[in-house]
C-alpha cells in the first residue's frame, strides 16, 4: 500500500523538485522559478509530498509585500504548485495546500495571495473577490487571495524579484 507524506522540503530535495516541477508543467519555467525564488532567499515555506519515498509533490510560497500608505504589509505567494502527472486526481495537491495553510497561519501570516485557476484554489478558501482591490500588474480573474486575520484589502502587490521574469502559479 502507498504512503503519502508531507514535510519541509531540504537541499537533498532540489534535483526531485526541478523534475516534478518540469512533468507538472512540461516546460522548465516553474523549475527555473523556484530556483530562483530559493536562491534569492525569498521562499517563506516549501513542503514536499513523497510516496514510498519519492518527491511527487512541490508546494512554494515566497515573500510578497502589500504596500500602501508608504507602509509595506508582509503577505505570501503561492507559487508554484506542481504535482508529478502520474499522481494527478489523488488528493496530493489539495493535501500539500492545506498542510501549508496550517504552518503558515501558525507562523503568523494573514494574508496569502495566488495567480491560478479559481476553480481550483476556490476549494481551498482563495477568492477573486478578496483581491480584487489590489493593484498588480497581474490584475484579473485568476489573481485570488485568502486572508486569515488583518490584512491589507488594497494596496500594491510586490513579488520577489524572481518573478519580474515570469509568474506561474
Ligand atoms: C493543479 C495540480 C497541482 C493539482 O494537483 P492534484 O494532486 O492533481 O490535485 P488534487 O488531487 O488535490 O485535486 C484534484 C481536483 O483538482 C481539479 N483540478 C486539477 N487541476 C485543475 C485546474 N487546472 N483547474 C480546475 N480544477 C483542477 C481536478 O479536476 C480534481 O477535481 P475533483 O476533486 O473535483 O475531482 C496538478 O494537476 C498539477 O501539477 N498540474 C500541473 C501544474 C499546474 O497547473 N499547477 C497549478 C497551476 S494553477
């Protein structure tokens, strides 16, 4: 029987997530983001899930500021999210969401935001609705946040330098 289990992603890990990252998406974009977002020290929190000890699932939230009123608000992106195709529809994605939600609500943050499908990210609390107000150059249906306390409703939206050249979810 196959296990899946979730845990804080480690310098051993970085060659199984530039894979799933690259099955997920086909492309190498995502990989190439994430190593960045590392590099830059920018990650906040980034979970692996394994089965019977292989990496099959990446999730990443990197430091984003709401800056409003000369004041910058600490919030965090989801960004990006990929699952090895062959685990596609079994729950792994949702699972690493939820276990990242807990740890950082536990951290402390109030505030996450995500470019991505809102059919998707609606199950897990994120609404067009709540980001709407924000000012970002990715403005649009697809940019949904979810807060857990005080957060900022408005404001600008500032990414890690990573993502000036490109933006995945
Ligand atoms: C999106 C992704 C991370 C979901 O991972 P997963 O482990 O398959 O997800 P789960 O098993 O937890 O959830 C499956 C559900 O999500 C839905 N789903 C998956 N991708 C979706 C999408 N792009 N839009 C809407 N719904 C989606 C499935 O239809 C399924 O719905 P159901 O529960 O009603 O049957 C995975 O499909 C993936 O890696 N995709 C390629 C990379 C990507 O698109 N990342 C996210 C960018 S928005």
């Amino acid at each position: 029987m196959s296990m899946m289990s979730i845990r804080t992603a480690t310098p051993k890990d970085r060659e199984a997530i530039r894979l799933v990252e690259e099955h997920a998406f086909g492309q190498q974009t995502e990989a190439g983001l994430v190593d960045a977002l590392v590099d830059s020290g920018d990650t906040v929190l980034e979970l692996v899930a394994e089965e019977d000890g292989h990496v099959v699932g990446h999730i990443l939230f990197s430091r984003l500021y709401v800056e409003k009123g000369g004041v910058r608000h600490p919030a965090v992106a989801l960004a990006p999210l990929a699952v090895e195709p062959s685990f596609h529809g079994t729950g792994i994605g949702g699972a690493l969401v939820r276990e990242a939600h807990l740890r950082l609500k536990q951290s402390g943050e109030t505030l996450a935001i995500v470019l991505g499908e809102p059919a998707y990210y609606g199950r897990f609390g994120y609404a067009h609705g709540r980001a709407a107000q924000f000012d970002s150059d990715y403005q649009c249906e697809a940019l949904q946040a979810l807060a857990w306390g005080e957060a900022p409703e408005s404001g600008k939206l500032v990414y890690a330098p990573a993502f000036s050249a490109d933006l995945a979810a």
